[in-house]
C-alpha cells in the first residue's frame, strides 16, 4: 500500500512539475498559478520518491512478523 501511495505522488507530482514549468515560460495557460504548480509538484515527487525508496511495504512487514 505504501508503494502505491509513494508511485501515485510521484507520477502526480512529475505531471505537476511539468505543467508548473510549462506554465511558467508560457508555452500552457492555466487557471492556476504556475509557480504554485510547480512548488506543490516538486514537494510531491520528491515525497513520492522517498516513500518509494525508504519504507517497507505493509505486506513485508506483515511477512516479517510472521516468521
């Protein structure tokens, strides 16, 4: 479950980032502000990608448990 989480934030969060920058050197309109976008993009991958490489996934700490 945490691995999912941990992909879902990244792959939101790199969608983000590239809309953010896009927005910023203009080649995309959005209704939101760009350099919002891009913040709360990069904060999201770079969770994503912590939670990817640092924790232990319910299920292998269940196994864990078991043995």
């Amino acid at each position: 479950m945490i691995k999912i989480l941990g992909i879902v934030l990244t792959v939101g969060g790199a969608i983000a980032l590239v809309m953010g920058i896009l927005g910023i050197f203009g080649s995309l309109a959005l209704s939101l502000s760009p350099w919002a976008l891009a913040i709360i993009g990069f904060i999201f991958f770079i969770s994503g990608i912590s939670l990817i490489k640092r924790r232990k996934d319910t299920e292998d700490i269940e196994a864990e448990q078991k043995s």
